[in-house]
C-alpha cells in the first residue's frame, strides 16, 4: 500500500504538477488527522467504560457493607 502512494507521489513530481501534488499531501494529512481523531474517540469511550464499571463496583461494595452493618 506504501508503495502505492509512493508511485503516485513521484509520478506527479516528476510530470510538474505541484499544485496536484499539494492536493494530494493535503488529503493524506486529512486522513492521519481523522485517524487519530477516531482513535483518542475510541480511547475516550473504553476509558468511561472502565470508569463506569470502577464505579458500580464501589457503589456495590458500599450497599454490601452497608447491608452488613
């Protein structure tokens, strides 16, 4: 796949045509951009998830030893 858009990245330096070539950079710096974007999303929701969870245990344990008392 690298090899892919390597090929295409030359192929329009060489022909001179910079302005589709700064089009293209763009679009590849778009995508890292979105990437990363979707991947600290993802990060986001596992980590209200754990959080969540963490919580419904503390919250059992406190009615358990309130139960006990």
């Amino acid at each position: 796949m690298i090899k892919f858009f390597r090929k295409i990245r030359q192929q329009l330096l060489n022909e001179g045509k910079t302005s589709k070539y700064f089009k293209y950079a763009i679009g590849e710096i778009v995508l890292v951009v979105i990437g990363i974007l979707i991947a600290l999303q993802i990060n986001t929701w596992n980590q209200q998830s754990l959080n969540n969870i963490e919580s419904s245990s503390i919250v059992l344990s406190i009615a358990n030893d309130l139960e006990k008392d």
